[in-house]
C-alpha cells in the first residue's frame, strides 16, 4: 500500500459507511466494508460496485464520489491479451515447380537432375533460386 498524506482522511471509509447505513440489508456493501477492513483495499471492479452503489445515495458529498472515481481511474485496467496468430507452416508447396517436374517426367522419366527436384519437393525442402532457374531452363527446353 502506499502512504497517504492525511492517514486520518479515509475517503473510502466514508463512502462505505454511508453506503451500509443507505443500504443496511446490501449484502454487497457489507462484504465490501469488510474485505476493506480486512485486507486495506479493494480491487478496480469492487471499487466500481461501489462507486455504482454510492451514486444513488443523495447525502453523500460529491466530492467523495469524485474521489472515489478517481481512485477507479488510478488502478490498472486489467485486459486479455489478443491471442498469438497460428503458426505458419514451415514450408509451403510451390506449385508451379511442382507442376513443371511432373511435366518433364512425363516426357521424360529418366531424367536425373529433375528426379532430384523431385525428391526435394517431396521431401518439403524448397527450391533454392538457381534451381528455379534451372528447372525453368529445362521446362521451356523440354516441354514447349
């Protein structure tokens, strides 16, 4: 907790006497008054209660309600954080290259360079840039 400047000023207090004798049947008020005795605070959503609870109470100074909503205002807003987006796969097929090897060994079933293409594509390994371009050199030479 921290140290207040005038320890014997207990704006909280007030504001829960007041609401006990509003609302002397409010079990609601009542554990609030007792958790603060108990523990010396309250959390955001009981303060918000009570804030709630002591607004229709017409004797009540407004600026205890004042600080009292300060009080809410101070404490930390507790908020879920937005879930992790869904990991994305390590490897995702390359179609086009898929389809070019098939259509070589189509043609050409032996052909050991694209056999190994092949085997990288099966194995999800991809295709470094220059064998794109080799396989791109053997599609138009072999196919077209």
């Amino acid at each position: 907790m921290q140290t207040r400047k005038k320890p014997d000023v207990d704006v909280l207090k007030d504001i829960l006497e007041a609401a006990k004798l509003a609302y002397p049947k409010n079990e609601f008020v009542h554990s609030l008054a007792f958790q603060y005795e108990e523990r010396g605070g309250l959390s955001k959503r009981q303060l918000e209660g009570l804030f709630k609870k002591s607004q229709k109470i017409k004797d009540l100074a407004p600026g205890k309600l004042a600080t009292l909503e300060a009080m809410i205002l101070k404490k930390p807003s507790k908020t879920k954080a937005a879930p992790p987006p869904p990991p994305k796969p390590m490897f995702t097929a390359d179609e086009d290259s898929i389809h070019k090897v098939t259509a070589i060994l189509d043609r050409y079933p032996q052909h050991k360079r694209v056999l190994v293409f092949q085997q990288m594509l099966e194995r999800n390994q991809p295709l470094s840039p220059s064998d794109k371009t080799e396989l791109d050199k053997f599609h138009k030479l072999l196919v077209k």
